[in-house]
C-alpha cells in the first residue's frame, strides 16, 4: 500500500466515524467480539485435533514431512504441499492452502522447512507438545502411491483429520476478515483502540481478555494468545 492510498484510507475511515458515531462504534464493538469469538472456537477445534493426532503413538513431524519433501530438499513449497494432500484424499483449496503459507512461513521465503511445519503442527498444550518433540522417525520408506502408509491407519485418519482442520480454520478466519472490511460501519481503527487499553500501540493477551470479559465473554489465557 502507498503512502497515498493509506492516506486515503485513515482519511476515510475517520470521516466513516465522525459521519455515523455511534452506530459505527457499536458495529465494531460487535465485528471485534464476534471476530475473537470465532477464532477462539475455529483455535479449540485445531487444538483437539493436534492433541489427537499427537496422541496416536506413531505420529510425529518427520515422517509426517515426508510425505510432501518426496525428494528430500529439506523445505516444501505451496504445491508440494496441496499435491501431498490430494494424494491423501485431503482436497483443499489453493486460497487455504496460500494462507497457511502466509501464516507459517516465517522467514517469508515461500517455503516450509521441517522446522516451521513441525512448529504449525505442535499443539498449544506442553503435555502434548513435549511428546510430539521426542518422537523420532521410523524411518520407514514413503510408498508414491500410497504415502500416508507411513503411518498406521487410525493415525493417518487423525493425520488427514488434522490437515483439513487446520487449513479449513485458515480459510474461516480469512472469510471474517473480509465480511468485516465489506462493512461500511467497521472501523479499524476504533476496533485497535478498543482493545489497547494503555494505548501503548500494542495489544496483550490481557488486553484482549479484559475487553472479551467487558462483554460478557470469558476466555482463557491459552484462548487469548
């Protein structure tokens, strides 16, 4: 975005709250809550699945990685990745997929090493997170035609299961987004200064809690993060 059109958009949106006022804050307020709401529960239900999948005693990252790295470069690309699925029976779209791209590649390189697909695939809970960090690979061979054999069947399900979650929620949140930005009486604006209390320009987990707790919704310090 150029400085220009930021200007143009601050400028607008300013005008947008002094023209509505109130109605434009009472439509934040609500497009905030219902924003953190959801992803609360789109979060919980990717949490359950990562905590299932850990569960199976075969499961871990490495043989999990496999499946998309089939030439063993060590990184996997968007393509790999959704082609690796397909070959599952995990069709997803290439919006979803790009998203989780944007979400986990964290050096922005456009690719996922097994570090940061290990890191996407680790649950919340140390209980969990502890088990998945000490299981090794069984170094079994990955079939081509049949990969998710590299695990036992009712892991593959969890597997499979746990893919579709995580890149379904990508997808949800994304689709809240943009029905918030659609609506004319959403501030952006209005909806940071909401939540960010000591107006620091930052927002906490506290922040965002205490704001959740002011109308009526109460979440945890794992739900807020």
């Amino acid at each position: 975005m150029t400085d220009s059109t930021a200007a143009r958009t601050n400028n607008n949106s300013s005008y947008v709250s002094r023209r509505f006022g109130e109605p434009v804050r009472q439509e934040t307020e609500a497009g905030v809550v219902r924003m953190i709401s959801e992803q609360v529960a789109l979060d919980k239900n990717v949490e359950m699945a990562k905590n299932e999948t850990v569960s199976c005693h075969d499961f871990n990252t490495y043989d999990a990685f496999r499946i998309f790295d089939i030439d063993n470069l060590g990184t996997i690309t968007a393509l790999d990745l959704q082609h690796g699925l397909s070959d599952i029976g995990v069709h997803v779209s290439t919006d979803d997929i790009h998203l989780f791209f944007q979400r986990f590649d964290k050096n922005r390189d456009g690719r996922l090493d097994l570090r940061e697909f290990a890191a996407a695939l680790t649950p919340e809970d140390p209980y969990y997170a502890n088990i998945l960090a000490r299981r090794p690979s069984s170094h079994r061979r990955i079939n081509i035609y049949r990969k998710d054999d590299v695990f036992a069947h009712p892991t593959s399900y969890a597997f499979k299961n746990l893919m579709r979650t995580m890149l379904s929620t990508e997808g949800a949140a994304e689709a809240t987004r943009q029905s918030l930005q659609r609506n004319p009486y959403f501030d952006p604006s209005v909806a940071f200064s909401m939540v960010d209390y000591n107006a620091n320009g930052l927002v906490s987990k506290d922040e965002i809690r205490y704001m959740m707790e002011s109308k009526g919704h109460f979440i945890s310090d794992q739900e807020a993060r």
